[in-house]
C-alpha cells in the first residue's frame, strides 16, 4: 500500500526540552491514522513539522512525496490542516472565509463560491453563510474550520485535536464526518487524547508519551496486549481514595486503578483469588460493592499497559469530560 | 512558486484591507491626526500654510501605514490566523509581504485625499507628480514594513503599539515635519538624518518646488534602502517565530 506520510527520526527540541524523540513512522493512503497521547506527548509538535509550521531539529520526512523541509509549499498544495484553535477570521462571513481560502489557494476565480457553498451544506452551514465567524458557536467554529481545510480538496487532511471542547452531539457528528471523509479517499492524520475516540475512528494508532513513540498498531491489536491479563471492575456505592488505597496494599501485585463512576479495574491476578481479597475487604467493612464485572480490555485498557500511565492523565485534560 | 507568492500577496493584502484597515478607528488615525495636529500648526501661524503642507503628507504616510499593523500582525498572531495563512502553499517572506502591502494600499488612499486636497485646496499646481510619486510610493513601502518589523518583535498588540508610538513621534519631531531640518542643532541634525521620514519630508518639499532637483532620487534610493532594511529582519524575525 502507497505511504502518504515517512517520518525517520523525526526529532524536534526547543532549548533544554526535546519535545519529539526521533520517531519514525508511517502513514498508508486512505487510512485514518491516530497520534494518541497526553498532553504535551508532542502530538501537536509533530503535525507542524509535518506541515511546515515548524522546522525539525533533526531526521527528515516526507508528505506525498515531497520534503518537509525543501518542498513544503508544494506539499501544501496537496494537505488540509484543521489546527487545534478554530482559526478563520472573526470579521469576516462564513462564505467570506472560504472564498479567501480558495483565493490562497488558488481555486480558479469561477469555481470559488460554487465550492465554499458546496462545503457550506456539506457541513450544514448554508443557512448561516453570511453570519460573521465571530458569531459561530464553538462546534460551528470547528465545522467551519474544517469546511476552510478542504476547500482545496486535499489528499492528506491533518487534524489537531478536532474535538476537544465540543459538546457530545456536535462531538459525535464531527466524528461521522471524519468517517464520510475517509470514505471519499481522504487520509486522515488525527491528533486526539480521547481515547474512545482514537478507537472509534482510527486505522492504527500511534500511542506517543514524552515525545517518543510506545506502539504503532491497529484498536485491536493494541486491545490484544492487554487481553493477555485479566481484568476484574469493581463497582463501589461510593468509591473514595481511602478505597483504591485499600485495595492496592491487599493486592500489591496488581495495577488498581480508578477509572470512573465509582468504579475501579484491578489489572492482572488469577481472577477467583482477586475476587476473593475484594469480598473480604468489603467484608472488613471498609466498603459496599455495588457490583463486580470481569471486562473486556478496551484501548483505554491497552493505553494503561503499554504506557503505565493513568488514564486519568488523559481524563484530566478533558475538563473533565469523558 | 512566485505566481503562487504573487496571488498570496494580493489577497491577503485584499482580505487585510477589508477586514481591518478601512474601518474607523484606522480612517481616524491615518488621516485625522496628521490633519489635525498639522492644523494645530496653522492656527499658530496661518501665513505659510504652504510650507505645512510636505510635513501632512508625510505624517500621513508614517500614520496611516502603521495605523493597523499591530492588528494585523500581533493580533493574528494571537488568534492564530496568521499560521492560518502560513498552512497555505505560499511562502513565508510572500505572507509578510502581503500584510507590508495591505498598509502600503491603505497609506496610499489616505495619502491620495490629503495630497490632492492640499494641493486642490490651496492652488499648489506647481506639484512635481512624478517626483511625489517618487518619494510617496517608496516611503509607504518603508513605514508599513517598520511597522511590521515593529510588530513581529513583541507578542502583545498593546506592546507593538506602544513600540510604534515611539519612532513615529521622534520622526515627527525631528525629521523636519514642522521645523526645519537645517534649524536644528547639529547633533540633532546627525539623528535626523539616520530617520527615513527626514527623506520623506526632503523628497516632498522638492516635489512642491518649482525648480528641478536630483536629490529627489537620492531621497527615493535611500528610502528603498530603509525599506530593505526594514522588511528582511521582519521575514527573519518571523521565520524565527514559526520556523
């Protein structure tokens, strides 16, 4: 399968920081291709060296072809890039923005407003075309800032975390959206510390942490690695740190960690034995067990072994939402 | 590549024009300052209203050029949409020359109401018009890209304003805009002729005169060398920022 994006030893640091860790990786065409990692993983790093926002400090990559460093305008004529901040201008309409979008890129003069209306539906925007962006809702802003990527009709679209502060709904249908892209031929880039959301919509996901890359590897095959342990959830009436605490000094073998809903997952064990110590330290008094579920692994499973970081990490940055 | 430059250059200077500069406050400070601090001048002494005149123009073009830079520079630069227009497939040099453009443009209209209105207004057909336009056109170029330069040093709008504050008002002090050069004490004379805006006010006094002069083109080459001076740290200063 063609590659549209090869990176060797990517690797980019600013002063004392090295924010990305010579990273080699490749992305196949039509594939959605997920950078999962908490914040300051380099996630963002990376997409601006692979857009020419920024230089890398060493190692070299390629965009459908060109270099990133010698050929980067020529490969801007191909990429879309959605940045983590919507930013098309405030002053000017919906319609106005992607007209001056096509104009930068150079859309012949007499197919400008025909393929900024079309993307206007696409994105059901139409009605609103000549409302100021100033006055777009946030999940609008990004609708439209997507549409403002596209008017092009690139070949490799990047998306920076895309999102990241929408509600659930607006959330949702942008997803069906990357998915109706990829259906068209676009291969899709897609930074995000959203877990659920790196599973539902991508091909293979790189699991990146301190600017070095962990895994590359399709949802399943990354859910596979943690299958290999078992993995008992607990649910608590009312679970405390006191609880998690608790069962970490009986279980000192095995990884107890609080996920949500008070709820916690004990990772590893022979299951009849970690069933057990729960009961008995439920039984001591120390708390009320709702329920008790053996589970199938899911990313965020996977994303805690192969990284051994809490997916609280990932939670935080959410403001909570997850 | 450069036709791709050339297009990025016209409609970003476009998009600029009618986004930010031919809005109120830029109209205002562009063109009614120069006017009203120079008709300051005239009510003082309303004889020589004539010898006003180069130094109006000139702090028109020094206002008006700056007037949105900070905006279009240092506020984009916050919002992001400045990065916006460095993902598109033109050059980083050809971005900052559009936004050099945009003032440019918009110095060049304010400028083109107060000459004419000087001019129309007080019988000044004697005007040399292709030594104005020798001296105009170089000298927007130079004051829109001082203060992109200005701008692209600071993060803040507020700090690129204040930094601009400062050059536009020792060049209207010394740079021969109400007093002439030649009056001034020596040292001060040295300073003023470092200051781009003291060609300016040369170059236009000479275009108001009625005998030919070639200083006129000494005024347009060294205005042309303030603009290189100006516009290349600018480029540098911004590869630096992103690249």
């Amino acid at each position: 399968m063609e590659n549209v994006i090869e990176v060797t030893n990517l690797t980019k640091r600013y002063d004392k920081i090295l924010a990305v860790d010579h990273i080699n990786f490749e992305v196949r065409k039509g594939e959605i291709f997920g950078f999962l990692g908490p914040n300051g993983a380099g996630k963002t790093t990376t997409i601006r060296m692979l857009t020419g926002l920024s230089r890398p400090t060493a190692g070299n990559a390629r965009v459908l072809g060109y270099d990133i460093v010698s050929e980067i305008v020529e490969a801007k004529k191909h990429i879309g890039v959605v940045p983590e901040i919507s930013n098309l201008y405030d002053e000017l309409s919906a319609l106005k923005n992607l007209v001056f979008m096509a104009q930068l890129y150079g859309i012949p003069c007499n197919q400008r407003k025909a393929r900024a209306e079309e993307l206007l539906k696409t994105f059901g925007l139409y009605e609103r075309k000549d409302h100021l962006f100033g006055t777009f809702s946030h999940g609008m802003k990004r609708a439209l800032t997507i549409a403002a990527a596209l008017i092009h009709s690139p070949k490799l679209l990047f998306l920076d975390e895309p999102t990241v502060g929408l509600d659930v709904a607006a959330a949702r249908s942008l997803r069906n959206l990357i998915g109706n892209l990829r259906h068209q031929g676009v291969t899709i880039f897609l930074t995000t510390h959203y877990l659920e959301e790196a599973d539902l919509l991508c091909n293979r996901i790189v699991i990146l942490v301190k600017g070095r890359i962990l895994k590359i590897d399709t949802p399943e095959m990354l859910k596979a690695v943690a299958e290999e342990e078992s993995i008992i959830e607990v649910s608590f009436k009312k679970l405390t740190s006191k609880i998690v605490e608790g069962l970490s000094e009986r279980l000192p073998e095995l990884k107890v960690i609080a996920t949500n809903h008070n709820k916690v997952r004990i990772y590893g064990g022979v299951p009849v034995y970690v069933l057990e110590k729960v009961l008995q330290y439920a039984k001591d008094g120390d708390a009320e067990i709702d329920e008790v579920n053996s589970v199938k692994p899911s990313l965020e499973d996977a994303f805690i072994k192969i990284t051994g970081l809490s997916p609280s990490i990932m939670a935080t940055e959410k403001g909570g939402r997850r | 590549m450069w036709r791709d430059d050339l297009r990025g250059i016209f409609y970003i200077a476009l998009k600029d024009m009618r986004t930010y500069y031919l809005k109120p406050p830029s109209v205002s400070w562009g063109i009614v300052f120069p006017t009203a601090w120079i008709l300051a001048f005239y009510l003082r002494n309303p004889q020589n209203f004539e010898q006003l005149v180069p130094g109006l123009i000139a702090m028109t073009i020094l206002f008006s050029t700056t007037a949105a830079e900070a905006v279009v520079i240092n506020f984009e630069l916050r919002l992001g949409s400045l990065e916006r227009l460095l993902l598109a497939p033109i050059s980083l040099p050809a971005v900052l020359l559009g936004k050099v453009i945009g003032g440019t443009i918009f110095g060049l209209m304010m400028t083109m109401v107060v000459t004419v209105g000087s001019v129309l207004g007080l019988g000044l057909f004697q005007v040399n018009l292709v030594y104005l336009a020798l001296i105009i056109v170089p000298s927007l170029l130079v004051f829109s890209s001082l203060g992109a330069l200005l701008c692209v040093l600071v993060k803040e709008v507020f700090e690129a304003q204040t930094l601009l504050n400062a050059p536009r008002f020792i060049m209207v002090f010394l740079s021969g805009v109400v007093y002439p050069v030649s009056a001034m004490p020596l040292v001060l004379q040295y300073i003023a002729y470092l200051m781009p805006l003291t060609y300016t006010v040369d170059g236009l006094r000479q275009s108001f005169s009625p005998s030919l002069s070639i200083f006129v083109f000494v005024d347009t080459l060294v205005l042309l060398g303030f603009f290189v001076l100006f516009v290349l740290p600018a480029i540098r200063l911004l590869y630096r920022r992103f690249v």
